[in-house]
C-alpha cells in the first residue's frame, strides 16, 4: 500500500509479525505442555484454532456460537459450541497464558537503557487489576464478603511487564483474596541479576526484598508504615518525625525491620495539598483497623521510598520521579477497561470467564504491541496517546481479525451473515416467524 499513512504502515507491521509469529510457534508443543492438548487432533488443528482465539480476542461479548463459528472459518469445517464447550475444561487458561507470553514476551529487543536506567539489565513493573464478576461464580473466583457475610466474586489479574521493552513477562488470573501481598513473590522466578523492580506498596514485604537483593536485582517502593527504622552505626531505633522537622528530608542507610536488612530510605518532601489529601483520605477510611495516630497523620508530609541502588547512581531528587513511572502500568489498565471491553465478559461459567478474559488480554497485548511500534516512526512528532490508540482499536476489531483469519474484510462480513442472522432449530418452540406463518394460514 504505497500510499498508506506512515501510521497506518507502523499499525500493520506488528499484526503481521504476529501473524508470522503464530506460524513459527510449535503450538501443539504449547498445548501439551499446558494440559489443553491430550490427544492428537483430529479435526480441529491448534494452529487454526489459535488463529481464531485471536481474531475473536476483540469481541465485545464472547458467545459459544460465536466462538464455534470462527473457529470453523478458520479451520474450513463445520464446528459445533457443544464441541467447544467440552474442550474449555482442560487447561485452555494455561494454554492461552503461555501463548501470550510466546508472542508478546519476546517480540521486541530491549532498548538500550540510557541515563538513570544504564546499570540495570531490565526496568520491571508489577501491578494488578480486579473485575467483579456475579456472585453464582464466588466459589471458582472468590472476593470479599459483603455485610451478611455472603461472598462476593471477583477476579484479580497480576501482571509483570518490562517497561523499556515492553515485553509480558508474566500473566495469572486468581480470586480477589490473593492479594498483591500473596503475590510478591511470584516475580522471584522470573528476575535476573541486574533488573530493576518497580511496584507499589500492596507488594510490600522485608523477606522478599531481602530476596531479591541476594538474586543481584534492584527495587525501589514505598515505605510501609510501621516498619522499624534503625540506625546502622548505633542499632537505636530512628525517630524519623523528629528528624524530618528540623531538617525537611532524608537520605541515607538504615536497618529495615526486626531482620535489620541494610537499606537506603529517602524521604522527600511533598506538595501541602498532596499531604492535604492524604490526611482527608486516611480520616476517612472505612477500615478501622488503619484508623491513622497523630505521627503518621504528620508523616503525609513526606514521601518515603526504599531503595538498594546507591546515591551515586540516583540522586535524592530523581527518585520521585522514577517510582512515577510506575503508574504507567495504570494507563494500561485504563485503555483495557475503558476502551478494548476488558470489563464484558461471559460470565455463564467460569471456563468462560477464563477463556473470555484471556482472549480479551491477547487483544490488549496487541493494542500495546502497535502503540509501541506507532509511537517511535511519527513524521510530525506528535506524541501518541495510549488511551486514543486504544479507542481506535477498539473499533476496528473485525479489520484486525480478518488479518489473522487470511481473508478480506468482505468475507468475513460475509461469514457472520450467513452464520449468525437466522434462528435457530428449535423442536420444542417456534420462532415469531413461524408463529406468525401459521396465524397468517388460519392453522392453530
């Protein structure tokens, strides 16, 4: 297309590599490990089917019939939602977690690390998302209990994504009652020597950072509130307040905890309305078990950050500004709920839940896959908005499946008009026009 937009071009370059991609996987291979694949396939292949699990990933609401349909256009059969439905029961969760992270944990190379950024191998995000879901599924996805104690269902989603490439390196779906604190761990087996790990306070926990320093890995958090300070000259406990006052900040080692962990703490000072803010929410808290003391109604005046990586490599001044980066990984939430339909989901079972919200995460991880290929070749150097892009995508979904489908645009219209406009046989019921039929010919 000679005369496409130099956006249009950057757009379509990642669909086809991931097309390309799809075709170089050993899916079978992928199957089997994840328990989706139990016997060799007879009529439906894996890599039809994968074809269709990603042309149906921008589907607003994922019916059985739907699904069943596309999966026989892609594969040139007939294929029933009963046939369907019997294989969502073995691993397609797995499955689809492991093919995400085929196609879009190693899709780019890493960019060269520049600045604040230059010693470290990886700069790492970790963060969640929730989506409450109708109480009948609380016992597969269970949430907090409401005022009767009968629980409510909700699914949390923990991701960990690498921010310079923008790479998945890991994805699970779990009940809302594994909190962030439960999953502060699970970036253990995925960290490198060198790799720096950004993430909020949710996650954090002495042991594993203690962890993590071992492992030859950098972090930087927030501080939780509580959490013994001591100096590492005398080993008496630092009365942070008093210092703050008369000095406006800090920046030095301390002894984390009772396991007195050799750590440096830097505390800046914040905006009055931040710290403002800050008491506002506290006071008002509807957990009384945080109900705030005077001193860490007074400590709002602060930020206050953990880190291992040494004042020679961050100033006090730009650690600030670091750990902000860490809210990008809210933006990418927002674009997914707000614009690509995370929230819609079939719910009439939680294989369907499962099988809904990881297609719907390919198509995420697509959409981020484009913005970083549109962003960097921009003529009129133009920043380009995550949540616009987003937007947009989230209207051309049958354009995109039809790239991976192989067919037009025309033919795909084509399909869902001849698969999904009419009713279905029905022995025991009549449809309206059939009712009406026999009223228009006097029968009863």
């Amino acid at each position: 297309m000679p005369n496409s937009s130099p956006s249009y071009q950057a757009l379509r370059q990642p669909l086809l590599q991931v097309r390309a991609s799809l075709a170089q996987l050993d899916l079978e291979a992928i199957a089997r490990r994840s328990g989706f694949l139990r016997r060799t396939p007879r009529k439906i292949q894996i890599p039809d089917l994968v074809a269709a699990f990603c042309a149906l990933a921008s589907e607003s609401f994922l019916s059985l019939e739907r699904m069943a349909s596309v999966i026989g256009l892609a594969s040139r059969c007939t294929y029933s939602k009963q046939s369907l439905h019997q294989r969502l029961a073995h691993g397609v969760q797995n499955f689809l977690g492991q093919l995400a992270l085929a196609l879009f944990g190693q899709m780019s190379q890493p960019l060269r690390t520049q600045g604040y950024f230059a010693p470290f191998q990886r700069v790492l995000v970790q963060d969640s998302t929730m989506q409450s879901l109708p109480r009948g599924l609380a016992a597969f996805f269970p949430g907090s209990c409401d005022q009767k104690s009968k629980t409510r269902a909700a699914l949390r989603i923990q991701w960990v994504c690498d921010l310079l490439a923008g790479s998945l390196l890991q994805l699970t779906l779990c009940g809302y009652r594994r909190n962030d604190q439960a999953a502060a761990t699970d970036v253990l087996s995925i960290l490198k020597e060198g790799d720096l790990l950004l993430r909020d306070l949710g996650y954090f926990s002495l042991p594993v950072l203690a962890k993590l320093m071992s492992l030859g890995a950098f972090f930087l958090s927030r501080l939780r509130n509580g959490v013994i300070l001591r100096d590492p000259d005398t080993g008496k406990e630092i009365d942070l307040l008093k210092h703050l006052r008369p000095m406006g900040r800090f920046d030095g080692p301390v002894l984390v905890g009772n396991e007195r962990t050799l750590m440096r703490l830097i505390v800046l000072p914040v905006p009055e309305e931040v710290a403002n803010l800050r008491r506002a929410r506290a006071r008002t808290s509807r957990d009384q078990r945080s109900t705030p003391s005077r001193k860490r109604l007074a400590l709002m005046d602060w930020s206050m950050f953990l880190t291992n990586v040494s004042a020679q490599v961050w100033p006090a001044e730009v650690v600030a500004k670091i750990y902000r980066l860490r809210w990008r990984i809210e933006i990418v939430f927002k674009s997914w709920k707000s614009h690509l339909r995370l929230r819609e989901l079939n719910c009439r079972s939680a294989e369907l839940v499962r099988l809904s919200v990881m297609l719907k995460l390919l198509y995420c991880l697509l959409t981020l896959r484009c913005f970083e290929n549109i962003k960097t070749p921009n003529p009129l150097h133009r920043q380009v908005s995550l949540l616009r892009l987003a937007r947009v995508l989230g209207y051309c979904g049958p354009l995109i499946a039809a790239v991976f489908l192989h067919i037009t645009p025309a033919r795909l219209l084509e399909h869902y008009l001849a698969k999904g406009i009419f009713y279905e046989q029905r022995p025991d019921r009549q449809n309206f026009s059939q009712k009406l039929a026999v009223l228009m010919n006097g029968l009863t």
